[in-house]
C-alpha cells in the first residue's frame, strides 16, 4: 500500500526491522515523554517474544522506517466461548514524517491484518478524536468492556469485524505480558487527567 507523500510504502515488518521499529517506537513516544517511549517500546519487544504477535507492518519511506503499527492478540470472555480478537497497539510515526496520513495507511493496515485473520474485532486503547477518524467506535456501545476499569471509556474503542455474531460480547482480557508492564489501562495522575477530559470532550454515549 503507498501513503501521500513521496515513496512511502507499507510492508510487512521482517525480523530483520525490530531495531528499525525500536527507535521509531522511542521518536514517536519519546517527542513527549522519554520514560514512556521506553515502557511502549520494552511492551512490544516482550509481546514480540510471547508468542501473542499477529500482524507487524512498517511504514517505509525510500530505505528508511518512519512508521510501524502492531497488532496483538486479545480475547473475549464471551459467555459461550472465550474467542481469540486483535488489539492494536503501538502505532508510531516518526516526528519529522508525521501529518502525511502514515498514520492513518498504518491503522487500516492493522485493521486490514486483522479482517484477513477473520475474527469477531480489533481492540485499542487510545485517542478517540483520532481513532473514531478512522474507523472506530466506541467498545462499549457494542457491549465490550475494557480489561481494567482504570481505561477510560471514550479510550477503549473497537473496529467489528466480519467473525462478529452478536453473542460474541463481553469483558476483553490482555495477555498476562500487558500486565507484567501494567499497561492494561492508565494510573493516576494520568487517569484522573484523561477521565476529566474526555468527560468534557466525549460525554457518555
Ligand atoms: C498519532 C500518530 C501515530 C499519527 O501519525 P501521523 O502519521 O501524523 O498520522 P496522519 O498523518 O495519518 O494523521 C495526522 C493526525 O494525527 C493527529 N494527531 C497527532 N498527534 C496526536 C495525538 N497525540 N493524539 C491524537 N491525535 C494526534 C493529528 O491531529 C491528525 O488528525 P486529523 O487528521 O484527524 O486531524 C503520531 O502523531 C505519533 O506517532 N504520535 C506519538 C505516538 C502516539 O501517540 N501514538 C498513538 C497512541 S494511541
């Protein structure tokens, strides 16, 4: 797939790109906040190495990485079944190559990756001003809940996908490598921040 912009183009990422998708995890993240760039980027690698990786795409700009997006396995703890679901997360574009729709080619890549395994939905946490762009809605206005009370509502969001049935509902659980790195939702002062927020910006549905 190629994005605006001279020669971009998006492929899948090869074992070969992990350092690539390392330092273009820490430019993204790290613009703001350096400590942070460093928990996402040590999440990927863990969850890289738990056997729970799906889909990894980078985004390439002549023979340079300015973009990567991971998709991960989630599941639903449906009532009948527990099922097998997709989360993105990290998504990265590197600050000198941002606002030329990398990051929007890279999220329907991700969204694209996970159609093609043919599950029920893809999961994330993150900006509902961008996210809700491109694509997706709210998790629990289709009767998802997030795997921790600490992810503000607004923020968990979803992109049903062609597995879905209508029983296919309930609470999603990470894989425990989330949870070694608690990064299944957000702590305070960060939380209280982001509630206050999106209370202001995206009232309950
Ligand atoms: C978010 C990010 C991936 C967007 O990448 P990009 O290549 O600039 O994306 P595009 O050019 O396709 O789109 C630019 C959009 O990003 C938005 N954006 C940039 N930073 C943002 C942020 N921190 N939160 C929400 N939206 C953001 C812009 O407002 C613009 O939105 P609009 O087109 O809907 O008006 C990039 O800014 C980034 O890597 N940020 C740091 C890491 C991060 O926050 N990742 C997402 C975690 S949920």
């Amino acid at each position: 797939m190629s994005v605006p912009g001279p020669a971009v183009e998006l492929r899948a990422a090869t074992a070969d790109d992990a350092r690539e998708v390392d330092r273009v995890i820490c430019a993204a993240f790290g613009a703001e906040d350096p400590v942070e760039a460093d928990k996402v980027a040590g999440l990927w690698t863990d969850v890289r190495a738990s056997g729970h990786l799906l889909a990894e795409v980078v985004a390439v700009d002549g023979d340079r990485v300015v973009g990567h997006v991971g998709v991960s396995r989630c599941w639903i703890d449906a009532r009948r079944a527990l099922l097998d679901a997709a989360m993105l997360s990290p998504l990265s574009t590197v600050p000198d190559a941002q606002g030329r729709g990398i990051g929007t080619a890279l999220v329907a890549a991700a969204v694209g990756a996970a159609r093609e395994l043919g599950g029920p939905a893809i999961f994330l946490q993150g900006s509902p001003t961008f996210y809700g762009r491109r694509g997706f809605d709210r998790a629990s206005d289709h009767g998802f809940e997030a795997p921790s009370r600490r992810t503000p509502d607004a923020a968990f969001q979803v992109v049903v996908l062609d597995g879905f049935e209508d029983w296919m509902t309930g609470r999603v659980v990470y894989p425990e490598v989330w949870w070694r790195h608690d990064a299944a939702g957000l702590r305070d002062p960060d939380l209280a921040f982001l509630e206050d927020l999106f209370a202001r910006e995206h009232p309950p549905t």
